[in-house]
C-alpha cells in the first residue's frame, strides 16, 4: 500500500531514526511533518526541523516543520490540529522521541527521570489521544510506538530501571491503545531494532566499539515503512522487531545495513 498523498506525523525528526522514517516515507510520496526541538543548527549535532522538511522536499514528499517539546501537550495539540489543516487529516503517527540515561538508581537525578517519563511516556501517550480524532477519519491509521517488547527478565531493570520503566511505558501505550483502538481500526504497534542503531544515542551512551558493531537506522526506517503499508485492520498490537519484519517482506541480505560490513552485531538492550 503506497503511502503518497498519506500525512505522516513524526516526532523526534530532525535526526538518526526519526529523520529516516521521514525520507522514507518522503520517498513514496507521503506528507510529512518534521517535529522536534530543534530548530537552529548546532555543528555538534546536525539537523533541524528546516533542513530535514527540506530533504523530505528533495527526496519527493512534502514537508510541514514544526518545533515542537512533546512534553507540552498544549503545543503537541496545536501542532497536530495544524498539521490537519494543512493537509487534510492525519494518517500515521510515528512515536519516536524518546529521552535515554542508562544509569543506576542512585545515579539518576530525578530531573533526569522526570525528563525520561515526560518525553517517553507522556509523549507517548499525549501525541496519540491527539492525533485518534484524525485517525479515526482516516483509511488505513497507523500509530506505531519506537519501543521494545515487555521483556520483564530482571536483567533489562537492574542496570537502568528508571530508562527501562520509561520505555515500557511507552509499549504499554502500545499494549492497551492497540485493544482499546481496535474496533476504531486505528492500529497501534512498537517497532524495536535487533541491534543497536547508530545514533547520537548510541554514540554518547555506549562505547565506540559498540557504535561501530551497529546497523544504519535506515534498517528500522525500512521496517516502519512496512508496517505502516500493512492493513491496519489485520497488522496491529504487534512488538515487531526490524529484521523479522523485513525477513517477512522478502529481505535476506542485510550487510548494507552494517556500520562496520562483516562485524558481528551488537544485539540491542531488551532483547535476550
């Protein structure tokens, strides 16, 4: 199912996944609508709402940049009301925006756990009781959630419980908007990588080696792609892993995805 002339609303655009998942879908003709914080080049991280809106321009979609906090619902509403206005309507939403710290509990400031559940979860949770009156008037809705599966090993909480619970909580969105929304045939799903991505993310939190033992996010760009063509009646409720889903599209070979071709894969957090 071809997404050209579909709006797609994305938050956390302007770089490493969420920036893939927009020229993705640019590429098929889709309205995208680039959020995020950033709004002025900084030479120490690249991109901003404007220089990504103006890729999703060159790579063949059109582009609505909007600045946005997602911790201020107020702004997230506005922003979603006028992406409707300026399109016609909503057809995907895309939860990408996400705060990480992988530290212990004593080590967590609280204004860092704040940020992780306001981003992550309330985020989360805001955008999409946004965009369902704009889903629901839509063909084929999609809300899909960057976040893994509930795996509740006790291994995945003792590292970095405050980080964990936070992107649980946005699965858990997953897990109930995804029966809630059902009968709504607004389907709502997770997407999670196999590996570890590289992203700023990985580059600040994780040692050099494991960057270079990543895959490029245009693997999970390629997998969201797939799972928001799919039928939204049938395709929902589903903690889908990147590989998996392109494996079920026909893909076998996955070398091109590598940072480093040959190395072997660093597998992501949350995944045994």
């Amino acid at each position: 199912m071809s997404l050209k002339g579909k709006t797609v609303f994305i938050t956390g655009a302007t770089r490493g996944i969420g920036r893939e998942i927009a020229l993705k879908c640019a590429r098929d003709g889709a309205n995208v609508v680039v959020t995020g914080k950033t709004a002025d080049p900084n030479p120490r991280l690249p991109g901003t709402v404007d220089s990504v809106a103006q890729e999703v321009k060159a790579a063949g979609g059109k582009a609505l940049p909007v600045q946005l906090d997602v911790r201020d619902d107020t702004a997230v509403r506005q922003a979603i009301d006028q992406a409707a206005d300026a399109f016609g309507g909503i057809d995907i939403l895309v939860n990408n925006a996400s705060a990480i710290m992988l530290a212990g509990t004593l080590a967590t400031p609280v204004k860092r756990l704040d940020l992780m559940f306001s981003v992550n979860v309330r985020g989360t949770f805001v955008a999409s009781q946004a965009c369902i009156p704009h889903l629901e008037k839509a063909q084929n809705p999609h809300i899909l959630n960057l976040a893994p599966p509930l795996n509740m090993n006790a291994r995945w909480f003792k590292d970095h419980v405050a980080y964990t619970m936070a992107k649980y909580g946005m699965s858990m969105c997953t897990l109930g908007m995804s029966s809630e929304l059902k009968a709504k045939r607004i389907a709502v799903n997770s997407l999670w990588p196999r590996t570890t991505i590289a992203t700023a993310a990985i580059a600040v939190n994780f040692p050099e080696a494991i960057l270079k033992a990543s895959r490029q996010p245009a693997i999970v760009a390629d997998a969201a792609y797939a799972i928001i063509s799919r039928n939204s009646r049938e395709a929902t409720g589903n903690f889908y892993i990147d590989e998996a889903v392109l494996r079920e599209e026909g893909v076998t070979n996955f070398d091109h995805y590598a940072v480093t071709p040959g190395a072997k894969l660093y597998t992501d957090l949350f995944l045994d």
